[in-house]
C-alpha cells in the first residue's frame, strides 16, 4: 500500500498558499486560470520532484451556470483556453512533467458533455498523456439507479478514445454530483473479480477523488480500497476551506499573531508580508494534519514503513 497523495487545490491567487505548501513539500494544486507567477511557481517545483494537480476549472464553471459544451461558442473557447494553457505548464517543467496530473475535459454532472468533449478533444488529450504526465478522467454520474453500471458505462463510451487508458487516473466527483463512497468501492471490488476471472495480471488501480483532499480521510479511504485489491489513490481539495472563517483555526491562530505582535506594529506591514505570516501559519497547520496522516497510515500497515513518503 502506497501513502495516498493530498493536494491542496484551488491556488488560483494567493501565491503565499502556494509557497507555503511548497516550504512542507506537500503535493500543490492550481488551475488553467491561476496566476502566472503561480503557475510559474508550478512548473519550477515538479521540476524540482514536486507533485502538482493541474484542474481545469470546470468545478468554477459549474458553479456559475456555464455551459462547457465543446459544441457551443463558450464551450470551444474554454477549452481552447484550457489546453493552451495545460501544454504550456507541460512544456514549462520539462522532465518535471512526470510529476504532473492534467484533469481531462468533462462537465460537472453531466456524463453526455462530458462524453462528447472527450471525444472532440481527444487528440489533445493523448498529444498531453505523451509528454509524460499523469491523466485524470472524471467519470461523471447520469441517471441510472445503478452507479456501479453507471461508472463502467462511462469508462467504456470514453476508454476507446485514448491510445493508452491503462495508464489514465479514473476520477470520481466526491464534493458537487457525488458518487458514494461505498460505490467506488463496489467499482473496485469489480475490478478485482474481473481480473481475476481473465486472468490479468493485477495492476494498482489509480483512482483520485475530486474535492476530497483531507489527508487523514485518504488514508482510512486508500486502506480500505487496499484490503480489496491494490490501489493507487490521490485526492485535492481547498485548503483553506474548513480553517477560515470566525472561531475556525487559521482564522484564530492569525488573529492571536496580530495581537501578539501588536496591532499598531501590524499596521506597518505589506501584504506581501502579510501573507506571508498567514502561509508560514497555514503551513503549520498543514503539517500537523500530515504528520497525522502519516502516523495514521503506519499503524494500519503495522507499523510497517511507508513505502511513498507524504509529503514528496
């Protein structure tokens, strides 16, 4: 069992988050539409061996109504946008690019979008897989009362489009159109039963979970998947999301360092400065959720020793 990868997605503006996950070494995220010096930032540390999740910002779009149709003026624009923007991360990082992870084209909830946008841009999609770096296909959830069908009849309508879709990532929506949990595992336990039944030689699976990235979370889920067959798992979420705001950690801790430092001495101090206290916080933080995992992980292996370390 393989230390499942967290990353902390949605740095999109605030570079002090991003250098702040960088100083732990833990996995980062970004998206098509962050910042330039973010994504700069990016390429340089998966150049370095960090590993880096690149979303395309269809969760944002989802949430704003839009439509990513590949067929409609929106949709060809978007993605336009999106794929310039994922060769110039690929081509940016050089041999680094082995360390990154691309969401493929989808629409949030919407199997038929996102079985058509797979099919319109799938050369792009096998021109990025040949760079090197990691794929994620989001299989999104439709109408049928079945998930588990329903997860292998998207897996099938999109497979036949790569040149190799062994090596894709499946993704499954764990935040907005979710999947259930206790699906992805009957999916994994399918998967095994097959493999056994055609006699394949077992592969890891390689699933990551849109929008959870808690890092203890991962390890009690990537156990579980493990017990079945084994699995390679990653997952991303903001964050931020759960430690800011009024009586919430991040939140109280900055507020305790501003009191500290008086907030006359507080006053005087850039933004760039500014943020950098927040980020050597949200470090701290950051660590102490890792560290947990990690011990976590090692007492379900028996203490055995962690064979992908966390933080690289």
């Amino acid at each position: 069992m393989e230390m499942p990868l967290a990353f902390n997605s949605g740095n999109i503006r605030a570079i002090s988050e991003t250098k702040a996950f960088i100083r732990i070494s833990a996995p980062i995220g970004i998206t098509a539409d962050s910042q330039e010096n973010i994504m700069e930032l990016a390429c340089e540390y998966a150049f370095a061996g960090g590993q880096v999740f690149i979303d395309s910002g269809a969760f944002t779009a989802f949430n704003k109504g839009i439509d990513l149709d590949i067929d409609s003026a929106i949709g060809k624009d978007f993605w336009d946008k999106v794929f310039h923007k994922y060769f110039e991360l690929a081509e940016g990082a050089g041999p680094g690019v082995l360390n990154m992870r691309f969401v493929a084209p989808d629409q949030v909830g919407n199997r038929e979008i996102t079985t058509k946008n797979v099919d319109w841009l799938t050369y792009k999609i096998n021109d990025l897989h040949a760079l090197g770096c990691k794929i994620i296909q989001n299989i999104q959830k439709d109408k049928f009362n079945n998930e588990v069908a329903d997860i292998f009849i998207n897996i099938a309508d999109i497979s036949g489009w790569y040149n190799h879709f062994e090596d894709v990532v499946i993704g499954f929506p764990s935040k907005a159109k979710a999947w259930n949990l206790n699906s992805i595992y009957r999916y994994v336990e399918y998967m095994k039963i097959r493999g056994e039944e055609c006699d394949w030689p077992m592969e890891p699976l390689e699933i990551h979970l849109m929008g959870k990235g808690d890092p203890v979370q991962l390890v009690e889920i990537c156990y579980k998947m493990n017990k079945i067959t084994p699995t390679i798992l990653s997952g991303d979420s903001v964050a931020t999301a759960s430690i800011v705001g009024k009586g919430k950690r991040l939140t109280e801790d900055f507020n305790k360092l501003k009191t500290k430092m008086e907030l006359k001495l507080y006053r005087y101090l850039s933004r760039p400065e500014r943020g950098r206290l927040r980020g050597y916080l949200l470090g701290e933080i950051e660590t102490e959720k890792r560290e947990k995992a990690r011990k976590l992980f090692k007492e379900l292996n028996n203490g055995n020793p962690v064979q992908q370390e966390l933080l690289a």
